[in-house]
C-alpha cells in the first residue's frame, strides 16, 4: 500500500514540477501554450467568418467558459491521468500478475507498433470509449444532472468544449485513461491524441461553418507534412528534397480537399451536426440525446443517433429548466451534489 501512495504522491509532484515548466519554459509539446494558440486560432476564425453573425463578440459566458477551459484543461484532466491512473493502472496489472502470472502491459503488442499506428488505435478507442461515457451522461439521471452544466450554454462558442461538470472528469477520465494506459499510452502518445481532440472540440463548438473542401485540406495537408517529414514513424520516403516534400504536401492538400470532402461530415463532427445536440427541442424519440460524437461523427451514424434535420444556425440552445439553472461557476460545480447531501 505505501508503494501505490508513493505513486500517487510521486505522480502529483510530478505533474507540478511538469505544469511549472509546462508555462515557465514553452516548448512544442506545451499544453498551456498549445491552448493558447488553438483556442485564439478559433477566436479569430469566430471574429472574421461567424456562423451566427448576429451572436455578440465576446458572446454571453464567453470569460466564463474561458475560465472552464483552464480549470478542467489542467487542474483536472492532466492531474487525474498523471497521478490517479498512475495507482490505478499498477494496481490492476498487479493484480493480474498475481493471480494469472503475467504482466499485461509487458504483453501488449502495441509496445512495437509504429507510432502513428498507436495514436490511431488510442484516438479510436479513446474517441469511441467517450461516444458511450457521453450516452450514459444522457440517459442517467443521476449523471445528467452534472452533464446540465455544458448543455447550459446559451449562445455557442469554441470555449463551450470545456464547460462541464468537474465529475464528468472522474467519469471520464477513470472509464478512458486507465485503459488507454494499458495500453500503453504514454504522456507523449496522450499529448499529440489530446491536442487533435482539443482542436476538433474548438470546432465542433465554434461559430464558424466551412466547407469540407477546407477541412479535408487541412486534414490531408497534417497527413502530408507528417508524412513529407517522416514523423510519427511514418518513413515512406526516404532523404526526400525539398520538392519532393512540397509535392507530398501538395498532393496530400488535394486528395483531402478534393477525394476525402464528401466524406468529412460523415466521418468527422462538425458545428453543423454539434448543434443539434445542444438543441432546446428534440422529438419526444429522441428525448435522451443526438450527435453524442466528441471527434467523430462515424459512430453516431453507425448507431442510428445521427439527427441533423435541417440546418441549426439559430436554433434555442438549452434544456427545459434553464431559466432556474446557476449562472456562476460555483453554483454550477454544485449541481447534482448539493441536493443529494
């Protein structure tokens, strides 16, 4: 037992010592730093291009969920994966080698696996993991009561990705991280897998609406450059020119925007499929929820939960009830927990 409180303790300082040079010292895999730029990256697409161009700038809540975005992005998410799952994991592989006689991790293929193939199968898992925690919010009653606190956004925005309850963290985190960790996820894997969730969250929320020539440019444009510059272990080419990788870009920019297109909004959420499930009127049918994508949208037309019946833009946001929902962070944080003492 002290062996697994040293873990915990020892993940917790880590994990200061981590968030203190995470700020103090910028760098590619920062964070902090890495919220920053996406989240003004989407401020400014919200200022220039509005979906809504009627909804004020900033819009109503817009610090409040600035100050969501900070306290769930790093006093709850990274502390949990860095220190709770920690215990957690060692726990239940010990476990199994006392009672089976084998270590499961040491076991998982996955630890010879190129890199981009790991984050593939840890983005899916993790993607199709929270499809289901995101359900269960919806049909709980109990689980509900926490998951008001994001559908209580009135007027939609990218910082709305982070307003929510501080125990859907604990449900979240403890159903996908442990997992993912034994599968061998590490902190570097989780990096470059959040930041990509962090990215398409901001724009399912976003008020913007793009074409999905742009978006499937965009996405075939990252795949080029991972490709043209032989990261995430993906060597196809080998010494490349400079040319050479431009075409690779190129051609990936085309392919994306031009072949992958039709296919964008099938496969990937977007602000037009995530409105709808922030929407104040469902049919009596779909009373428990729509679109409960996070990234992708493929498991929401798999399942038969897709609804997109006309387009969005100015539909009421909410659930019944809003009217007498807390409007400050504390009395929101409260919710659920305070009627049941």
């Amino acid at each position: 037992m002290e062996n697994y409180w040293n873990i915990f303790i020892d993940g917790y300082k880590g994990y200061a010592n981590y968030l203190w040079q995470d700020i103090t010292n910028p760098s590619w895999n920062s964070y902090f730093y890495w919220l920053i730029i996406v989240s003004a990256f989407f401020l400014i697409l919200e200022v220039v291009i509005p979906w809504r161009k009627k909804q004020p700038i900033p819009r109503e809540d817009f610090w409040l969920d600035g100050f969501y975005m900070f306290f769930n992005f790093f006093l709850f998410s990274l502390i949990i994966y860095n220190a709770a799952s920690d215990v957690v994991v060692n726990l239940f592989n010990d476990g199994i080698l006392a009672v089976f006689g084998f270590n499961l991790q040491a076991m998982n293929p996955m630890q010879t696996w190129p890199l981009w193939a790991v984050l593939l199968v840890g983005m899916l898992f993790r993607d199709f993991t929270q499809w289901w925690i995101h359900r269960l919010l919806h049909r709980s009653d109990f689980l509900w009561e926490f998951h008001k606190v994001h559908h209580s956004v009135e007027q939609m925005g990218f910082a709305a990705q982070l307003r929510y309850h501080w125990m859907e963290n604990v449900v979240y985190r403890t159903l996908e991280y442990i997992p993912l960790a034994l599968m061998g996820i590490g902190l570097y894997d989780f990096f470059i897998i959040h930041i990509f969730a962090l990215a398409w969250g901001h724009y399912n929320h976003a008020n913007i609406s793009v074409s999905t020539k742009l978006t499937g440019g965009i996405l075939g444009g990252l795949v080029g450059i991972l490709i043209a510059n032989s990261l995430l272990d993906i060597h196809i080419l080998q010494d490349p020119s400079l040319t050479t990788q431009l075409l690779t870009v190129g051609g990936c920019i085309a392919f994306g925007a031009i072949i992958m297109a039709p296919f964008m909004k099938t496969i990937f959420n977007s602000p037009e499929m995530h409105i709808w499930h922030h929407s104040y009127h469902l049919p009596e049918e779909r009373r428990f929820g729509v679109n409960f994508g996070l990234t992708l949208a493929v498991w929401d037309y798999l399942f038969g939960t897709a609804y997109i019946p006309h387009d969005g833009r100015d539909i009421k946001l909410g659930f019944p009830g809003l009217t007498e929902f807390p409007k400050d962070f504390i009395g929101q944080n409260m919710n659920g927990i305070k009627d049941r003492e």
